[in-house]
C-alpha cells in the first residue's frame, strides 16, 4: 500500500495501480474516453489528464492518469486550472469533426461525449472550416456504423483483440486519416461482438436491430438472468409497453463480468415470433383453438386414466426450477416413473459435484493448466472460452484438448478425438501426461458432448479416476468441471428430476414411444427431441413456442419465456439466480405454476400452496441449495469410482448450430440473419 493525495485529501491505494484506478477508488471523477479497466492502456483521447507533483516536483505538464502509477507521497491534483485548460482543449479536437446530430443519434441519453462535453467542454470551439467524413462500414446484422462520429478511442479494437480474440476490428491510416473498419469490410464474426456497442463511448457502434426504435428514458429497466446457456449471465431488459426492446450486460464479476454474448443480445425479436397464445386441441389431425377449461380437463383425465406405467415426462432447456419441481410432483402423484431432463441423451446422475462446475469461472484464472474434452467452448460458453483466452496468454499455460479440433480463439495442443486418449494420459501412455505432473492446480472441462450415448456415465467415472490421479483434486484445490449448455439443466438434476431404477431415460422413452409403448407423453417446453407425430400416443406440450414439440402436440398448454414469468435457475457452478418478469405473458398464456396447480385441482392432487411464494418456501424446505439468497458454496470433490469398459463410447457436439440452439433463438429475426450472413466462409 502507498499514501498519496488527491485534491489535498490524505488516502491509502495498493502500489501499481494506475493514478485514473485510485482517483476512481477515492470517488474522483477524472473523465475519459479511450480507458476501459478490461482493457488494456492506449492513451489515446487525453481526457484523463491530471497534474502530480512527487519527490522532483510538479510536472511540466499535464499526464495521462490512466497511463502513471502511483507512488508513494504521490500528489494527485485533478481540478487545476492547467488540467481544467487541458481538458477542454482534448475535447475541443475530439468534437472537431464530430457531426452536430445528437437528435437523430441511438446513442443520444446515454453518450459519453455528452455528458462530458457538458461537465469538462466549452460552449465554443475555435475551429472553422469542413468536418471529415468517413464512409460508415458493414460489419454485420448487429452492429450498426456511423463512423463519421468515431473519436478513435480504439476500444472496439482491444476488445477484438484482448475479450473476443478475433483481431477483425482494427485501424488504418495515422492521424487525421485513421479509421477504425474490419478486415476487408468483412463482418465480425465473433460470438461476442455486441459488446462493442456498449464499449463505444460515441455513436459510432450502435446496435442495428434496436436502431430508432426508442429512447433510453422511454424504457422499464428490468435485472435479470439469460438462459441462452448454463452460464446465467447476468443481464438487464430494456422494455418498452408489451414488447422487449433490447437487452444489455449487468455487471457480475464471479459470472460473465461486464459481458454477454451476441445470441443473448438480440434473441429478443423472437419473444412475439411463433408464439402459442392460446390453449390447443388436435381435431381430425389438426390443432384448433379451445379453453382453458376443457384444455385441463382433457389434460386431468389423460394423466388418470393412463396406465402410469406408460406415461412419461420430458422438461425443456429453457424451463425454471419452480416449474420442473411441480412436473415432477405430478408424476409422483400418479407413480409415474418414466421422467429426464436430460434431452440431449446425457447420462449423468449421482451427487452435484459429479456434474457441476466446481473450479467456478472466476477461479479459471488462477489454475496453471487445462484440458477440455469433448467440448466446444465457443458455441457452449463463450464467455468462458474469452476468460481461457485472456489466461492463454501466459507463457507457461498449457491447453490440451480431446475431442473437437475448432477455432476457439487461441492455440492449444489436440491430443486425438478418441475417448481413449482419457485412458491413455491415466495410465501415463500419452505426451500430455507430463505435463500435468508439472501442473500444480490444473483444470478439467468436460462437455455434454462427451456424456451422451449409453456409456457416458462411465466415461465419466474415467475421468474423475483421472482427476484423482493427477492435482486436478486436493485439499486447496477442485479442478473437476462438467460444463452444461442447457440453462436449466443443473436445476433439474439438483432436483432430481431423473428416472428411477424403473423407470426410462429420454432415449428409451423416444423409442417406446415411436413404437406406440409410451401412451402419453408430457413435455415441458421440450423442444429438442427427434419426435414424429404417433396416433396411438398422446402429447401434453406446455410452452411458449410453436416449435417442433408443439408441432407434435395433441394438447397444447400455453406458458410464458422465461422473461415473462419470475423463476429460479441453477447455473453450471450451482449459483441459483432469480429471472425476473420484465413483461407480461402473450395472450391466454398462464404461468407455469398456475397451470400444475390447475392440473392438481383436477386429478384432486392437494400441492399445498397457493402462490409462487408458497411454492418457493416448499422447495426450499425440502431443498435448501435452491435458496437463491442462501450462501453459495462450491461443489466439494466428485469420489472416486472404478469405472468399466468404454470401448464404442463416442463424442458428439450437443450444439450443431449456435444461432439456433434453443426455441427463442430459431424464432428470431435477428439471430437467423445473423446465422444466414456469410463470414469469411466460416459457419458455426
């Protein structure tokens, strides 16, 4: 720690930081433009210019903040007439050639420029004659380009280069000629690349989809979760009336820091695309409106006149805890056996740090090596695989990978596609088991991918034996991590919303089905599953989307998203989060709880509670790690299990298409142009 002054006030920093860091901790407001504290120094703008004085005496003039540490007996002064002089004059060239068209501006309520040119800038300027124009560029369906308005902070090109690891943003030209543009006027085509828009403190970047659609004081602020994967990022929705305008990254360090991805970003069109609005019924092979009332009732009497050895239930990747626990009371009540969350055909199950993510993502940072099997990281969770990026740049880090050879981003060591290969580095047969013997707090990531298919639970068994064998796991230290890409997957299992020993897990319950064994199928949102419509069978969809399990439906129950409904998810490190309603349901459209409790009303089923409170403090009581106001506390260490052949075990991707993963994103606009746009030959 240093002493330093700041404005003649006594205070007390850790030595390094940066003067623009402790005058921020002091509650100074120095201004700024081209700092960010994500990304690295550029020094680009001169906003931040203070005067210092130390041991040799006051500076000749005036420095960068955000480019000089603090020492001690440091004197910080930021209110100077010299510094006040300098920062008018930084402002007076940035607004040089900007263009005076802040009314017609997306970025217009909420502009850096503006806000600063109104604490630090002048009323005037002194300087005459033509503004530049610069011609504005394509880089994509997202990102919307005025580039007349740049003020070459070059923060969109260190969060190409530094956050996303794509390097398409970049500068040509010097001085009064440089211009930001992408290679080639090509499109950005990183998972990430909506964050840009936020990072620019002009209206530069501004988001094409929500362009001239409303205003930043018009809008009902919402903070809540995404679901787009396992990550729970934290997120605020933009709403204006009915209809969700936008949706922007909160700030949750542990999680996804101050970024999100472009899927959570723009999925919002697909909210008011191929809803189900209304209750359903099949007639003569077709679906025809009905109501609520003779919805239930067919629903109550399927559910008690079938034998319940020929039921089954299947939950949805988007769907809350509050309502995958009350399906699940449902099949209980009529000893029903045959349920699983797990659509994909994963075969996981036992305590929670067998499939959790135990390292947690923030502590990524402090483990010294890592090997990814069977996974994608960039379409499975790509703020993960940017935090694994910026850890990659340390020289003594090493990555292995088994399974999928992709681009994510920065340079690792394939070690084969075979899951064997996990059996080879057990035994010490294999190059990359040196390696881990250096390594004193490596991490291990396994992907979904490498869990499905019959023997996916003893390929997992093989690979806690290997996180056993080697420092993955000790007394300091948990490197075990399975990584979930379905949001509400962890809560499911953490219920244990999973078939008995009787019962069937989803791929048997599919081929049964398909085969006319299983008589009545319940699906919870469930949209992922290769189903074909049965006659001899009878499907209970509940959910929001005219997707492909309404499709098959012969009773359709309508639900709301997970924005238009207060819910509970687990993400994949076991943090319990609360999504938040930010609108109201479409239509008819009932919320989940009110429908089970519908339903328990018909069949005489007694739940006992008569709100989502009511409910809340049940699940908690019988399940206390699914209070979301509770402490969390990390996954403890997976034991040991000897695990049986797994000759035949092969990896499969669970996301063939990251822009059209889940029932929202394939109903987007936005997400299938996204999807549609040609980048550089490369489809993800």
């Amino acid at each position: 720690m240093v002493k330093i002054k700041i404005d003649g006030e006594d205070y007390e920093v850790e030595d390094g930081l940066a003067v623009i860091q402790a005058c921020e901790i002091a509650g100074v407001e120095v201004p700024r433009f081209c700092y960010h504290d994500k990304l690295s120094i550029a020094g680009n703008c001169r906003m931040c210019l203070v005067d210092i004085e130390d041991s040799r005496g006051m500076s000749p003039k005036p420095v960068a903040s955000c480019a000089t540490q603090v020492s001690e007996g440091l004197k910080i002064y930021t209110k100077s007439e010299r510094v006040k002089n300098a920062q008018e004059g930084a402002l007076e060239f940035l607004l040089m050639n900007h263009p005076l068209d802040c009314p017609i501006c997306d970025q217009g309520g909420e502009c850096d420029l503006q806000d600063q040119s109104m604490a630090f800038g002048v009323g005037d300027t002194r300087f005459e004659g033509d503004k530049r124009a610069v011609e504005n560029k394509d880089m994509g369906p997202f990102i919307k380009t005025e580039m007349t308005r740049c003020i070459h902070c070059t923060r969109c090109v260190r969060f190409s280069s530094e956050i996303s690891g794509n390097d398409e943003i970049g500068s040509i030209g010097r001085g009064h000629d440089m211009e930001i543009t992408t290679y080639l006027n090509e499109a950005v085509s990183s998972e990430l690349s909506g964050n840009v828009i936020d990072l620019c403190p002009v209206g530069a970047l501004t988001s094409k989809p929500y362009a001239f659609s409303a205003r930043p004081w018009e809008l009902s602020k919402t903070e809540s979760i995404d679901v787009m994967d396992a990550m729970g990022s934290n997120i605020r929705i933009d709403s204006k009336g009915l209809r969700i305008m936008r949706v922007l990254p909160r700030l949750n360090e542990d999680i996804n820091e101050e970024w999100i991805t472009d899927k959570t970003r723009f999925f919002w069109d697909g909210l008011i695309l191929q809803r189900i609005d209304k209750p359903y019924k099949r007639i003569n092979g077709l679906l025809k409106e009905t109501t609520w009332d003779d919805a239930i009732k067919i629903a109550a009497n399927k559910l008690s006149n079938t034998n319940p050895s020929k039921v089954a239930a299947i939950s949805g990747d988007l769907s809350n805890i509050e309502s995958i626990y009350l399906l699940k009371k449902l099949m209980e009540n009529i000893n029903c056996h045959n349920i699983d969350c797990r659509q994909d055909g994963s075969r996981i199950s036992g305590s929670s740090e067998r499939w959790l993510f135990n390292t947690t993502f923030s502590e990524i940072e402090d483990s010294d090596g890592l090997l990814i099997i069977g996974s994608d990281l960039r379409t499975e969770a790509p703020l993960l695989n940017s935090r694994i990026l910026r850890k990659s740049r340390e020289n003594n880090f090493k990555i292995g990978v088994i399974g999928f050879q992709s681009d994510l981003n920065y340079k690792y060591n394939f070690l084969g596609e075979e899951p064997s290969i996990v059996e080879e580095i057990l035994n010490g047969n294999n190059d990359f088991s040196k390696d881990l013997k250096l390594m004193q707090k490596p991490c291990m990531i396994i992907g979904q991918g490498a869990l499905l298919g019959k023997k996916g639970e003893e390929f997992l068994n093989l690979c806690i034996n290997l996180a056993h064998k080697y420092n993955f796991l000790n007394e300091d230290w948990n490197g075990f991590n399975v990584l979930h890409s379905a949001a509400s997957r962890p809560g499911a299992m953490s219920i244990g919303f999973l078939p008995s020993k009787e019962g069937q897990n989803t791929e048997e319950i599919i081929d049964n089905y398909n085969k006319g064994d299983i008589e009545l199928l319940y699906l919870l949102g469930a949209d992922e599953l290769n189903l074909k419509h049965n006659k001899e069978s009878f499907v209970i969809y509940q959910g929001h989307h005219g997707d492909s399990g309404a499709e098959n439906a012969d009773l359709i129950l309508p639900s709301p998203a997970f924005c238009e409904q207060n819910g509970l998810y687990m993400n994949t490190e076991g943090r319990v989060q609360e999504s938040i309603r930010s609108i109201f349901p479409l239509g008819e459209a009932k919320e989940d709880w009110k429908i089970f409790s519908m339903l328990s009303e018909a069949l005489s089923f007694d739940f006992k509670y008569k709100d989502l409170n009511q409910l809340r403090d049940k699940i908690f009581k019988e399940l206390p790690n699914l209070n979301p106001f509770s402490l969390y506390e990390k996954g403890s260490i997976p034991e040991k299990i000897n695990f049986k052949e797994i000759k035949g075990h092969n990896f499969r991707k669970v996301i063939s298409n990251y822009w059209r993963s889940n029932s929202i994103a394939r109903a987007s606009n936005n997400l299938s142009k996204r999807n549609n746009y040609k980048l550089k030959g490369i489809e993800r």
